[in-house]
C-alpha cells in the first residue's frame, strides 16, 4: 500500500479522490497519444463512428462539443484541438442539399397557387437549416451566346431563344424575392436546359462536397422537376421531391406526376415530412460507418451488379 495512504498509529487520512466522470461525457476509447484526465485514450484519427457504426448521432454531437480540450505534449501542435474541430466538422457538415429550381418571377406567373407553393418553399429553407443541409438555388436565364446556341430542334427552349425571353438580366428571370439567397455566398446555378445538371457544374459540387441526398423543390413539376429528379436518381443519389413545394402550369399534371410517376423512380413526401425522411437517413448513414464525404456517388462505368 502507498505510504501516503497509510493510517499512522494516532491519525487516519483519507485521500480525497475526484469523481469519475459520467458515462455520457466519456468518449470512445482506443489506444493513441493524447490522453483525456481520466486516464482513457481518445482517438485523433479515428472517429466514434468508425469505431462502432452504431453509436448514435446524437451522442456523437454532445461529445464533439463537451469533451475539454486535449493538448499534445508538443508545444507545436495541438492535437486535441483538432479532433474536436474535425469532429465537428464530420458530424455537422451538410449531407444534403435542398434545391429550389425555377421559382422565377415570369415562370411562377403561370401558375394558379403560385403564393403557396412561395409559402412552402419558404419554411422548406427553414427546414433545411435546420436539418444541416445546404440550400442551392437554380434559376433558368440566357446571355446573348446562350441563345445562339439553341437550335431549332430543341421544341422547348427555341422559341424562347427567338423571343430572347428569360434574359440573365431581366426582372422576368430574377427568383421571386420572398425565397431570394439572404447572402451572397449562397450557390445560384444558372442553365440554359430543363434539367438542373444539363450544362452546369452542379454535379461537380454535390460530389466534391459528399452531399448525397437531394430534395427536390420547384416550378414546374413537369419540366425542370421531372428532369432533375429522374437524372438524380439515376446517378446514384436519395432522391426525394417535396410535393407540396412543386407547382406546375397544369394541375393535373402535377398530380399525376407525383402520385403515379415519380414514385416509381425515387421518394415523394410533403414539407412536413422532411425533418423525420433527413433524419432517418442520417441514421443510414451511421450504420455504414464511413463519413459520407467517402461515399459520394461515383460516375457509373458498367452495368450494375
């Protein structure tokens, strides 16, 4: 026994002890340097879901950010404080984005619930900051050379290159002001063709970003919605359209489109629905394991297995 801790003959003392910690502000242990003050071994490399795929998100988030700071013996580095950053960084960077297509000034003057389907598009961006996904706006406008460019065969987008109609400066194709980007670092994607991949770089951002899941919002179902989201879903993505934020010129496409087509192609669900849909997918993703900057779709090469 310790000297310290034995009782002598005339007086006993008593080592007071700290408390250990709670199991909840415990981390993940496992064998590297940087140590934590009671005594386990925290990971600089390895993150808790790599360790067990089935550790809760949650519990992830709440050690990210309670856990003290650790500090490498090196006076040059700081270890510690670059798990927890890294930490953070893998648990709350964006898995998602939400794209707001052709909600245009003339395109929504088409469209009979025009203010409604602005209302829903409106809280969806709430929703969407609030579930951690990144909000992208698309929007369809012409410079002077996209027009040389349309041909004649293309029965959508000629008569529009004729008319030189949807200018990239004109008030018609600027996105309607209540779901307008608050800050100009917001990612505006312009094209010249129905679909949202067609001649841009969006594929590009979603893969260098890790962002695999794409709810789908805007005017019309039946053009820029239709295109995106079947193009998504066959390049790999979880595809999901928000129905209640998609409008159309004629209504009953619209209805006929996400109760009978797109359902079969990818997932339909309202705004109401995409806290719980974001959510239950975030936990797909942990049971897999790797961060899903890891697991961006890839360009297919061959037939599927």
């Amino acid at each position: 026994m310790n000297a310290e801790t034995t009782p002598s003959p005339k007086t006993t003392r008593y080592i007071r002890r700290p408390a250990p910690a709670p199991l909840e502000s415990r981390p993940v242990a496992t064998h590297t340097t940087a140590r934590r003050p009671w005594g386990y071994k925290f990971s600089q490399t390895v993150s808790p879901s790599d360790i067990c795929p089935h550790l809760n998100r949650e519990y992830c988030r709440y050690v990210a950010y309670h856990l003290p700071q650790v500090h490498d013996s090196n006076p040059e580095s700081d270890n510690g404080a670059n798990l927890e950053r890294s930490m953070k960084a893998e648990i709350s960077a964006p898995i998602g984005a939400l794209l707001l297509m052709d909600l245009q000034n003339c395109i929504l003057s088409g469209i009979s619930n025009s203010d409604e389907l602005l209302s829903v598009a409106e809280s969806l961006k709430i929703t969407a900051h609030e579930n951690t996904l990144e909000t992208i706006y698309v929007r369809v406008a012409f410079d002077e050379s996209d027009y040389r460019k349309v041909p004649a065969e293309n029965k959508a987008f000629w008569p529009i290159a004729q008319n030189r109609a949807l200018g990239s400066m004109s008030a018609d194709s600027a996105i309607a002001e209540r779901i307008s980007p608050e800050s100009g670092d917001q990612l505006i994607i312009t094209k010249t063709r129905c679909s949202a991949f067609s001649g841009t770089h969006l594929l590009e951002h979603l893969r260098s970003h890790g962002l695999r899941l794409l709810l789908i919002s805007g005017a019309s179902t039946s053009g820029v919605v239709l295109s995106t989201s079947r193009e998504a879903a066959d390049l790999d993505f979880k595809v999901a359209v928000v129905s209640d934020a998609c409008g159309d010129f004629d209504s009953k496409i619209h209805q006929t489109l996400v109760e009978d087509v797109l359902p079969l192609h990818l997932d339909v669900i309202t705004a109401n629905e995409v806290s719980r849909y974001v959510e239950n997918y975030r936990d797909t993703l942990d049971l897999e394991g790797p961060p899903s900057s890891q697991l961006a779709p890839k360009e297919q090469t061959g037939p599927r297995s």
